[in-house]
C-alpha cells in the first residue's frame, strides 16, 4: 500500500498554564489537572493562524521527503475547524507558498477532530489509487473554547503534515479502517464562535465508543494484537482520555508515551493524533509498527497501521523534531495576553 | 475585489516563496524582484529563492504600531543579512522586543502579515523568528 514519504509538524511557542486560566474563573485548577490531565496548552499569537501552521509543516514534510518536488503533488487536503476564511479554501494558500499550483486539486476538510486523519485518508487513496504520484494530507487547528468553558482549558494550536507516495517510503500503511454513526457530542452552528458540547455524553458514548469501534475493527480485519505495536497514537481531547482507551484496549503506556503530548499540548483538534503521529515518528526504529486512530465528533474514527522502514534514520533529523517543539524555547503567556491573541477582547476598531 | 487583495496577489512570488532576481551579469540578488539591474542596466536574470536564514545587521522596535499591528505591538523591525548576503527588512515575531539583538541569528516563518479589515482579506506572508534550532 502507500505510505509516507515525508512529514513534518509545528507548533506555536506561546503556552498558557491550567493555574492561569482557573484563577479567572474561579476554577479549581488541581482538579482540572487531576481530572482531565492537562498541565497547560499551546496559544496561537494573532499572526498565526491553520495556513501558517500548515506551510511550516508541510515544508518541514518536504525536507523529510528530500526528493519529492512540490509539482509532483496532485493534492493538498487540509483538515481543520479553523479554516480562517469561511469561503475561501487554506489549501491553495499552502500550495502556492510550496510551488505546488497550477496542477493540483485542493479541499479544505471539516470534521471536528477528526478532519485531519480524513485528509491523510484521502491523500493516501488518491497515491494507492494510482491517481497521483504525491498527495498532501495536512491536519491543522487553531481551535477556540468558550470562555470558562471546561473547553478553553484544552483547545489549543498545531499542525502536522505527511506527503503520500509509494516510492522511498519512510512508513507503509498496511490496513485502514474508519468508523461512524450520528453523534450529537460536539457542534458549532453557523456563524457561531464558540462550539458547543454535550458534556460527559461526549466520553463514554461518543470518544470511547467510537475509538474503540475504529480500533477493535481494524485489530480483527489485520489479524494483530496491541502488543505486536511497538507505539499507539489515540486522539487526545486531554491526557485522560487517550491513556484509557489505550488500557481498555489493551495498549500500555509505554506504547503511547512519545505521541502522548496532551497534557503539555492541550488539545490540538484536527491535529491530534497528527502531531502524536510526527513525534512518535521521530523516535521510531525501522520495522517498527505503530497503531494510530483520530476521533471527531459528530462521530468517527480513521485507524491506521503504520509500519516504519529503514528511511526513518536518514530523515529525522533532518528538520527539528516534534518534541523539541514542544519542550523547548517556550514563551508563558498570562490570560491577558491570551485574551488578546485569541482576540476574546472588544476592539473599537 | 480590493486594491489590496489585487496588490498581495501579485506579489505571491516574493511574499510566500521568497523569489528574488539575481542578474547574469553583476551576480547581484534583488529582493523584491526587480527587472532591470540598477547599477548595469543587465535585464538578464534568473529567478531564484532566498535562503531562510540570517543575522540581524540593525533593528527598530516600534512602540506606537499602526491599528493592523496593534495586537503585536511592541515588537521590533529588522534588517537581516541572510546566507546568501541578501539584505532584506521584516518583522520580528515570537520574541520580547528586549531581546532582540544586532548579531541574532533569526529564521523566515510564514505569518499573516495584516488584514485589510475583519471582513477583508489575509495578507500572508514570511516574518523573522529567533532560530532556536
């Protein structure tokens, strides 16, 4: 099957911790801290938004491809909630700044969280399909909680993207399996700023329920074990979520810990699993196999195996790692700047 | 469609994939791209990209920032000699205006650059960040 040739993430430096969002609100930050797993999350500045983010990381992802030129790729699909303009696509955006136009098929996918997974899903099929030599799946959010909302203490920013090829691969696919039904969890209406969600229902239910239906399918129809994985990558709405659904699958922490970035990350949205994916990547052995399934309301899940070759070596270090992003040269910001920057402040102009 | 949606179009080039002119005859790179070289009249030339790296040469911090840039104010212009020795002016993001420094080594990060208005359109483009890998 197709696989990936070349990925790449980024992530902005800004990070606002649990204590400082809580103490507007009156909240009791231990217990979100406990509760949800969540030490702070990554803020987005007013010069960043989902096409920034997702230049960064396809150039990133071509780096890491090393021979792949941008006019090969037949498509770019970027999976987000937050596309900046309602009625103008991110995509060609990101093709243009690569060289990639005027030769290519650009669409901006919607899905929750899990709209990212879906445009690596379609990038991949268009590859396996002969349709194309290359394909871009992008997974990119900038996404927004209310204020107060046990949301604004996860929704967070960052992008991962992944070139499809067949040739020089860096990780094959070998099975896929996706898994949906109409779940009313989470919903923005249109026009509306802020999402909506239906509280505990979007656990058990909706992230559970469907994560392990996309899992426990994709187990069965490749005839694997969770321990024949060295790695797993779960969608990640906060720290708790992903480490039970990989126990109640059978999954230890030990397979999830280098794509576990939730608790450091907050919740990226559409670039989740992704980005879990890209830092788990990045510490990959050849042979490697790595079980990987997003989830997005409204619901689904995109389960992948990924099974790493020996290219892994020669390409990580080409560009910085995921996890570097996330540890290093961080910038704290207070809830006034954050108000500012998420633009939760009435301007006069 | 807008003078400036009109104006950022044409300058895709320059603006996000950091095209510049270098002429045959003078080895010279202008940024942005210029069709006639200033010092020898050459119009022969080949586009080519600019690095996306370099070091601070001289910086202002601007304080008082027009209303497009007022939610990033303080925050420093710069002009940065990249690898190549092209000289060129950006905005520094990313960074306390304190810590920008003539000698810092700095990296292009593809930003928005300003918007027209809240219904207008997104002007993208590159701006210098620390380089701290």
């Amino acid at each position: 099957m197709a696989g990936i040739v070349g990925y790449g993430a980024h992530l902005p430096r800004h990070r606002i911790k649990v204590e400082e969002i809580a103490k507007v609100w009156g909240a009791d930050a231990p217990s979100y801290k406990k509760g949800l797993m969540l030490r702070e999350k990554s803020v987005p500045p007013p010069d960043m938004d989902t096409i920034t983010l997702s230049v960064e990381a396809t150039r990133r992802a071509l780096i890491r491809a090393q021979t792949v030129d941008p006019k090969d790729i037949g498509a770019i699909y970027i999976g987000s909630e937050s596309h900046p303009y309602a009625v103008k696509p991110s995509g060609t955006t990101v093709a243009e700044a690569i060289g990639a136009t005027p030769d290519i098929h650009c669409a901006d996918f919607e899905f929750a969280c899990k709209a990212g997974s879906e445009a690596m899903f379609v990038a991949l099929s268009h590859v396996d399909a002969g349709h194309m030599k290359y394909a871009l799946g992008i997974a990119a959010d900038t996404s927004q909680g209310a204020p107060s909302d046990a949301l604004e203490f996860s929704a967070a920013a960052g992008a991962a993207a992944f070139i499809m090829g067949k040739d020089n691969l860096i990780a094959d696919c070998l099975d896929t399996h996706s898994f949906m039904t109409d779940m009313p969890d989470f919903w923005r209406r249109e026009h509306e700023f802020y999402p909506q969600h239906a509280g505990r229902f979007t656990g058990e239910e909706a992230y559970f329920a469907t994560t392990k239906g996309a899992s426990i399918a994709l187990l069965k129809k490749s005839g694997m074990k969770p321990a024949d994985f060295k790695y797993a990558v779960f969608h990640q709405p906060n720290g708790k979520f992903p480490q039970r659904v990989a126990r109640e699958l059978g999954f230890t922490q030990e397979q999830i810990d280098p794509g576990w970035l939730a608790p450091r990350l907050g919740n990226t949205y559409s670039g989740a699993s992704p980005i879990g994916l890209s830092a788990t990547l990045d510490v990959s052995e050849p042979g490697d196999l790595i079980f990987m399934c997003s989830y997005g309301s409204g619901a689904g899940s995109d389960a992948f195996i990924w099974k790493v070759t020996e290219r892994i070596d020669e390409v990580r270090d080409l560009t910085v790692r995921t996890h570097k992003l996330l540890d290093e040269n961080i910038i704290y910001i207070d809830y006034g700047t954050y108000a500012k920057f998420r633009r939760k402040i009435k301007m006069n102009y | 469609m807008s003078m400036f949606s009109s104006r950022s179009w044409r300058e895709y080039p320059q603006r996000y994939r950091m095209e510049a002119s270098r002429f045959k005859k003078s080895g010279k790179t202008y940024y942005p791209p210029r069709d006639i070289d200033p010092e020898t009249g050459d119009t022969a030339q080949e586009i080519v990209r600019l690095p996306d790296t370099g070091k601070i040469v001289t910086y202002t911090v601007i304080r008082v920032a027009p209303s497009q840039w007022g939610d990033l104010s303080p925050y420093a212009l710069a002009i940065v000699e990249l690898t190549d020795g092209t000289r060129m002016m950006g905005q520094m993001t990313d960074v306390d205006v304190e810590e920008v420094k003539i000698g810092m080594e700095v990296r292009l990060e593809f930003r928005r650059i300003q918007t027209e208005s809240h219904e207008g359109v997104l002007s993208y483009g590159h701006k210098f960040v620390p380089n701290w890998f």
